[in-house]
C-alpha cells in the first residue's frame, strides 16, 4: 500500500532521528502480513455509520459496537437500524450509510444497476454464512405442503395463485427461494406471484394472509413458529451448506477513500465474529443483546435456539443442525470469495435480472475487497483461504466451482427463456 507521507519532512529532522524514523518504517512494512508504520494507518473517518436490518445476522456488527471492538482500532461504529432493503440501498448511494450490513446480491444489484441507482460498489467481508430459511404458511402445510415436494404437488393439484415473499429482487432470499422452487419443478417466474416484504413484516404478513410463503432470515421464520402461522420447508444451508449470506458493503467511493477506515472496521468486526462463535455463554449475551428493542425487537428465545443449531420445523419434527447461522467458523465464514460473489450474478441472469452474460469472474474481483480483507485478517490473526474460488453442491445436485459461469448460468432446466 501507499504509505501517507510524514508530516515532518526529514530536512526538519536531526540525521539521528531521521535514520530511527526510516529504521522503523521499514521494520513495520518488513513485518509478515502487513503491519503498517505508526500512524500510516490511522482511520480517516472515527465514525462509521453502519446500517443492519433486524435480523439475527447483524449481530457481528452489532457486537463489534456494543463490545468496543471498533475502539481497539481507532473506529466508533454508530449502528443504524433501517426499516428494509430498499432504504438501505438508498442511504449507502448517497452517503447517508458508510456502510452497512446487507444482502450479498443487494450490492452486485447495485453495482450493475439491476436494482435502483447504479453505484460502484464493495464488499470487504462475509458477516454470515447459513441461517436462512423458507416457510409456508400453516394453510398450506395442513393440505401436505411441508416441503419442495409436497408443495409442488398442491399447487398441481389445486391450481390458484400462489404468492411468496423475498426481501429484495436481486437477494439473497430471492435466489433461495428460486433455487429450491426450480429444484422442485417450480418456476417462481410463471408458476407463482412473488413479492418484495422487508424482513421484520414478514411475519404479520403471513398473520393476514398476504403470501403463502417466504424467504427470510432469522429469527422471523422460528417466529412464525412460535405465533402457530407458519412451517419450516427447508433451510438455507440444505439448499447450500456454508452458503455465503450478508456481508459488509460499502460504495467503492467510502472505500477508496478511507480504506484505512475500511480496513479497521473489517478488524472490528472480525473480532466481534470470533467472539459470537467462541462458546455457548457468548452466544447467549449475543442473543440478548441483539433481541433489544434497539436491534431486533423481538423475545430472546426467538433467537437463541436456531443460533445454537436447534430447530424445530412447527409440526412435531426437531433436529440438531450442525450447520446452523455460523459467523466465523475459525475464519471460514468471512473471506469474500470472489466465487461466491459470482454465483449471485449467475442466478441474475437466469431469473432476467441480467439480461446478458457479463463478466462473471471480473466483476466479482472488482467488488469484493479481497486485498483489504486480507490485510485485516492478518492484524487480527484470522487463517486465510488458499484460493479466492470455493466449489459446493447445491440441494439439486448441481456444483457450482465458478470455473464457467456462462455455461453454469445457462445451464439450468428452469430459467427465464
């Protein structure tokens, strides 16, 4: 990186303290991982605003305010809780957020202007992976739609319109819900209505009957448990285990301009990370904590189960998830692959989001902060990936390794035509 040139020039300097200067810039670049020289790094922003929407997966940036990480880097992390998606899009183009806790695709959406203002944008880290889910309504799950299957063969046979719900077109939980809708022999495009709800009204949706299912992050599908509305389908993490959920975002402007800033939030938060995932008795003050009414609003033990991989589907069935919301897995969790990021524009091309093939693999290495996020884990001690791609199998048996993304986007039985 490009060190900031000192304040006092070295012809101000006596040659003594000029040559210990020089000594110790060059020990701290020298140091493995990249240390920087004392005050080379300073943030260039103290505050930070960082949006979140309620749900049990912005607890790392929560946590990294409520627990001072952010002061241990020169960082005061202000949390902002938004009212949905499209707000959170809107403040982070115009500045309103610094950055935010946010969908995955949201960003790419952006970036290519598929979803609002067109912005360049960044992601410098993976806050989550796992944790989602799909839930039918208790109408539904009464008439044997309890699964893919099951609701595949209601709406063959009693034919209406079905309508569902997602949080944002380009989402993550609109690519899951289309996903296993398709692996089921759904089109989400043409089989079925689909509407955009933001995460906290899912629920009281659902209550009034306005949709027969929805993708939704925690605790609001363990919620529509608990009020006696709604079913457990199937979890993200069967769709796609370890798949990569809500990141850090940011517009590529906050970023080139403070990537100091950048870095030491991506610090903060790590840290926070590593906190949540070490030991149930953290997990717990993480889930009264984030329950406030200041975060999520909601009971504590509506978010303390599934954390913990405790599940219950609403009818009678319960299950230890050794897959459940993981938030840094020894590191694993947090690295922003530049696969993963790739995959989510794939998907926008099959549902015509995209209307042509881009640059799966360029514009994935363009948003995703990879040099930054490195840099930051080594301050903190975080292990690395040997690679920027990660290969899975997902819930239809296809692999997705990012090696052709044309060929796997156009590869799918149903797509938009």
């Amino acid at each position: 990186m490009t060190m900031p040139q000192d304040p006092v020039t070295p012809v101000n300097l006596p040659r003594r303290d000029f040559l210990q200067r020089a000594a110790a810039v060059s020990g701290a670049l020298a140091v493995p991982g990249g240390a920087w020289a004392a005050g080379s790094d300073a943030p260039e922003k103290k505050e930070v605003r960082i949006g979140f929407i309620p749900l049990t997966d912005c607890a790392s940036v929560v946590m990294a305010s409520v627990l001072k990480f952010d002061e241990k880097y020169g960082i005061k992390i202000i949390a902002s809780k938004e009212a949905s998606w499209a707000a959170v899009r809107d403040k982070l183009v115009n500045g309103e957020l610094d950055a935010a806790h946010v969908l995955y695709g949201l960003v790419y959406g952006v970036h290519l202007g598929i979803s609002g203002p067109k912005k360049d944008m960044a992601v410098l880290m993976t806050l989550n992976n796992n944790g989602q889910a799909i839930t039918l309504s208790k109408k539904l799950a009464d008439k044997g739609a309890v699964d893919g299957a099951g609701l595949a063969k209601l709406m063959k046979a009693e034919p209406r319109e079905y309508t569902f719900a997602q949080t944002f077109p380009t989402g993550t939980h609109a690519m899951w819900l289309y996903y296993w809708m398709a692996a089921n022999g759904i089109n989400p495009m043409t089989d079925a209505k689909v509407i955009v709800v933001p995460p906290p009204q899912m629920v009281a949706n659902m209550r009034v009957g306005n949709m027969d299912g929805f993708c939704v992050g925690e605790p609001w599908n363990h919620r529509a448990i608990m009020d006696g509305i709604g079913v457990t389908a199937v979890t993200t993490q069967d769709i796609w285990r370890d798949h990569p959920e809500k990141v850090l975002g940011a517009t590529n402007d906050f970023v080139t301009k403070n990537p100091n800033t950048a870095r030491a939030m991506v610090m903060a938060i790590l840290e926070a990370s590593r906190w949540i995932d070490t030991g149930l008795q953290n997990k717990m003050k993480m889930a009264e904590t984030v329950a406030e009414k200041s975060y999520i609003n909601t009971s504590v033990d509506a978010i303390n189960q599934r954390i913990l991989g405790r599940y219950q589907n609403g009818m009678g069935k319960t299950w230890d998830d050794p897959n459940h919301m993981k938030f840094f897995n020894d590191g694993a969790v947090n690295y922003p692959y530049v696969s993963d990021g790739a995959w989510f524009l794939t998907q926008h091309k099959r549902w015509g989001l995209l209307k042509a093939d881009v640059d799966y693999l360029g514009v994935a290495r363009a948003i995703n902060k990879t040099e930054i996020y490195k840099q930051a884990a080594a301050q903190v001690k975080v292990n690395l990936p040997k690679s920027d791609m990660r290969s899975s199998k997902l819930i239809d048996g296809v692999v997705w390794d990012g090696k052709d993304p044309a060929k796997y986007a156009a590869g799918f039985k149903i797509k938009v035509a």
